[in-house]
C-alpha cells in the first residue's frame, strides 16, 4: 500500500489486533482511505517513525519504504510469529518472509551454513538471527531494522526479560482477576475479522480457557475444532475437548484426521524455509488442513506453557536433588560416556549434573559426544557457537527457564511450526496468550509460586479454570501433540526416512553413525527423533538444492 503523496510505501504480513484504536488516535493527522489495518501503518509512521513497532499489537512482519529519506524501515512482532528473512548482499539488501523469495534472486547462495545446522542437531531449531543458508539472517522477534544506502542499523524494541519487576506483592485474587480481565481482552481483540473464526480446542486447560472466554466475549455462536485420529488413538483429545464443548454451548466440530504416508514430508520440508526437528508439525499440518474446510482464522492456546510453567521439565528442575554434587555429576559423566545415545534413562541421568555443570538447555537431539560422531569432530570444533538468548541472573531458576523457552523454544521450534504448517493451507492462527500485555504481566507481576512447583504446573491459569471450565474436566491432563514415533519407525514412515538418510551425501552425516542409530532404533533405542529430525534436514537440503560441504 502506498500513501497518497507517494512518500511511504508499505508491504505487511500480519495482524495488527489494535488498529482500530491506532485509528482514532491518529485520525486527526491522516486522511484515512480505507478500513484496513495496513493503513494505520502507514499513518503510524508518519506520526512515530520509528517508533512505530512499540505501538502495534499483534502479529506481523513488516517492511515500509521513506522516499524522501531513501530508507527501508522493518520491524517483527515481539513474540516471533512471523518470519522475516534478509540478505545483504554488496550493494544490495533484499528481504521477504520466505527464504523461497529469497533463493530467487541470484546474488543469495545456497551455501549451508554449518554453524545453525549444529544448532539444529543439538536443539531440533536454530538458534539466533543466522539461518541454514550462508548469508541469509532473521530479524530478531521484537527487532526492528533502518536500512540506508550507508549501513543497516538493528535495535530491540522490546524484551521479555526487561518488563521490570513487580512495584508490590498483589494478592492471588487480585491476580486471578487481572489474568482473566487480559486473557479476556485479548480473546476479544482476536476475534475481530471479516471471515468466520474458530476456536482450536485440544482439551488442555490453554486452549479451553481462550474458548471459554472467546464464548463470553463473541457476540455470536462460536465453532470449536477437535481433530481426532481413528488410527492413533494415543492422539485423540476428543472426550475432553466434548466436556468443554458441551459445557460451553459451542457449535462443536470433530475433524477425522487421517495420518497418510510418509509422502507427506518432503511437502513439509519445502514449505518450512528451515528444517524442522519437531514432529509435531506433522498433525499441526493435518489440523489446519481439516479446520480451513469450514473457517478461514482460529484461536489456539500458543504461549501459555511458556509463559505459566506448563511442561513437565519445569517441576523436574523444582525437586530437589537427593544426592549429593559430586554424586550426580558422576552418574552424569557415566551417562554420556557409557550408556549408547537412545538407551532409554540416559537423558535423565544426563539431567542429574549439579547446577554448575548442567547445561543452560539440555539438547533434545544429539550432545556434542554424538554430535561429533556425527558430522565428524573438525566440523563441530570449527562451527561458530551460538549461545541461547540471555536471561537476567537475578531470577529465579524457574523464571530462568520459562525465559529461555519464551525467547528461544517457542519463536524457534511452536511458533515456526504453527505459522509454516497452517500457512501452507491458507489457514491464519492467532494467539491471545501472545499480547505482550499479558506476557509483561506473567513475567512482571505474577510470582513463580503460582506458575509452577515440584508438584503442580500453570496454577493461575487452573484457578481461573475451576470457575470457567466443566466441573469433571481434568486439570492435570497434560497431553504433547506429537505422533507415536516408535510405532512409525516399524512401518512405512521408518523404512522411507531409513532410505532417505541412506541415500544423503557421504559428506553430510557419517554413514556409520546413522546406521548404528537405525539399528538401535531397530533394538529397542528412543532414537526416532533424532532420525526425524535428520531425515527433515536431508530431506530440506534436497527440496532447496543446497550444497553440504
């Protein structure tokens, strides 16, 4: 969209959920021509430049060109829902939200980058601004960027880890209260949209809470979605999800999900810009598909794990140890140098290193003693080391951990698969858990002792559960979306990915290694993830013809 004297332009991928009021705020300086959200960019710089991206709430990436100053202003939202992908090239500096619209022009290279491939081996995600191609970064979740014909100059706008501390200790009704009124408002502020919105309802406690509110707050009948899966029944949430249905009066659809083949994957591996480890992306797909049929944007539950202690990694940091230092450290070191990668406990021992020697965040994938096995010890020793994004050491342990989740986990591995999978059925998903209001207000206000202990997780959002939710519905249900790996390995989807790697080029991973892992896969070894994970980076380099060495 261009103004109307020709001196800004704008290009937009998003939502912008506050629009509304950015409008009348700025009214009185800008002639509007249309009822659009991406209007009210376009006045918002003229009144704040580059401040712009501090005012919006939403999701988006955005790209606004200044003709009078030659500049190119970007900015992404503070969460990392949307990608933006750019490469400085000489003179040039070209950008998009898909590496694809990149790999078009000629000046970017499809060089990989060894350094983020490590990364992903270790985490199942990048980490950091750097991507799998040599060249090609990501703005940063809450960045923004000036591009002149000088430099480029990027700063953050926002920070999860700066929302300041609390003024005074409010009581736990007073937070209760303030938790429902901001879920609430931006429930409200999410349903707004010209096309029909729907309600992904997996039976957890996130996702029913934004169906209970979204129920309170629509003015019309709301459709929730299940998906179940006849074939896995380790996947259906559907007698849940019916509590809450029933119990809310919502116009309830159940989606038969059929798993297919494993065909499916290489259509994952093109449309995801970067390989991705998590599996899950593999019903997130189906899901959306299955939901598109009868909506065109849903509600989901995104973030409240990572912003109230919803997964079970965070009471095993909060127990306490029961051996001395020295004894866990050497039960650690035993571990990971005896039991084989896959040997079903290895990891747990691995966890029980004292604070000093445990890892900052415990690789899901591939140590660096496999790692090395792997792509070969000059490969990794030569590899830029990227460190997680940093958390305040002022914190708490847990505060500590749910930062790293937020800033990293979820903008590398739930947010990227969430957006990839239901973009590629033109299916938009948003997430009231995401308004930086509520997520300044987790971190800021609401002590550690209601998110999660040894014993329970996400107790603020459970106390406001008793009163929304069905009195039978189980708080402590606590189902992953992720598909039954070891199952797949013995059928199709096992013997395709075992081809796929056997196919790869010598010089990507050693043959060796990835033959002992499908053969311990084959004994009885946890290893279907890290061989997920290794057959979607394979299978990516394929899909976008990028060289390994």
């Amino acid at each position: 969209m261009v103004s109307a004297d020709g001196k800004l332009a704008v290009t937009f991928n998003g939502e912008i959920y506050n629009y509304q009021a950015l409008r009348r705020e700025l009214a009185d300086g800008w002639e509007f021509k249309s009822n659009s959200d991406t209007e009210v960019l376009l006045a918002g710089y003229r009144r704040w430049g580059r401040e712009l991206a501090q005012h919006l709430v939403g999701m988006f990436a955005l790209a606004l060109w200044e003709e009078d100053t030659k500049s190119l202003y970007l900015a992404r939202d503070r969460a990392g829902e949307k990608p933006l992908y750019y490469a400085a090239t000489g003179s040039r500096f070209i950008f998009a939200s898909e590496i694809k619209a990149l790999l078009q022009h000629p000046a970017v290279e499809r060089r990989l980058d060894w350094s983020s491939a490590i990364d992903f081996l270790q985490y199942g995600y990048p980490l950091g601004e750097r991507s799998f191609l040599e060249g090609v970064k990501k703005l940063p979740p809450a960045h923004c960027a000036l591009v002149t014909e000088r430099d480029c100059k990027i700063w953050c706008y926002w920070s999860a880890t700066e929302c300041g501390k609390m003024e005074k200790m409010e009581s736990v009704e007073t937070l209760d209260q303030r938790f429902h009124s901001l879920l609430g408002e931006a429930v409200q502020a999410q349903l707004v949209a010209d096309v029909p919105v729907g309600i992904l309802l997996s039976g957890g406690v996130d996702s029913s809470l934004i169906a209970a509110l979204a129920v309170a707050k629509s003015r019309g009948p709301v459709r929730t979605f299940t998906i179940t899966f006849p074939e896995s029944p380790e996947l259906d949430e559907s007698g849940p999800a019916r509590l809450v249905a029933r119990h809310l009066g919502t116009e309830h659809i159940e989606l038969e999900g059929r798993l297919g083949g494993p065909d499916l994957l290489p259509t994952l591996a093109r449309q995801f810009d970067e390989p991705l480890g998590d599996s899950s992306q593999i019903p997130t797909y189906l899901v959306s598909k299955l939901a598109r049929q009868h909506c065109t944007v849903v509600l989901g539950g995104d973030g409240g794990d990572e912003l109230f202690g919803g997964y079970r990694h965070y009471n095993t940091l909060l127990q306490p140890r029961r051996l001395p230092a020295f004894a866990c450290d050497a039960i650690a070191a035993t571990a990971r140098y005896l039991f084989p990668f896959g040997y079903h406990g290895r990891n747990f021992a691995m966890g029980l290193a004292s604070e000093a020697k445990r890892p900052r965040v415990i690789p899901r994938l591939f140590d660096r003693t496999s790692l090395a096995r792997l792509v070969g010890r000059e490969r990794l020793e030569s590899a830029s080391r990227h460190e997680a994004r940093a958390t305040p050491p002022s914190v708490d342990v847990l505060t500590q951990a749910l930062l790293l989740d937020f800033e990293n986990y979820l903008p590398g591995d739930i947010l990227t698969k969430v957006d990839r999978a239901s973009m590629l059925t033109s299916l938009e998903v948003r997430a009231p858990f995401l308004d930086h209001r509520l997520v300044e207000f987790a971190f800021r206000d609401v002590p550690s002792r209601l998110k999660t202990t040894a014993d329970r997780r996400k107790i603020l959002p459970k106390r406001l559960a008793q009163r929304l939710l069905p009195a039978g519905f189980d708080l402590e249900r606590k189902q992953g979306f992720s598909v039954p790996m070891r199952l797949w390995m013995r059928g199709e989807w096992g013997r395709f990915m075992f081809s796929v790697l056997r196919e790869a080029p010598g010089d990507l991973f050693s043959k060796k290694y990835v033959e002992s892992l499908i053969r311990g896969q084959q004994h009885g070894r946890s290893n279907g993830e890290a061989l997920f994970a290794l057959t979607m980076f394979e299978l990516w380099r394929r899909e976008y013809r990028v060289g390994c060495s």
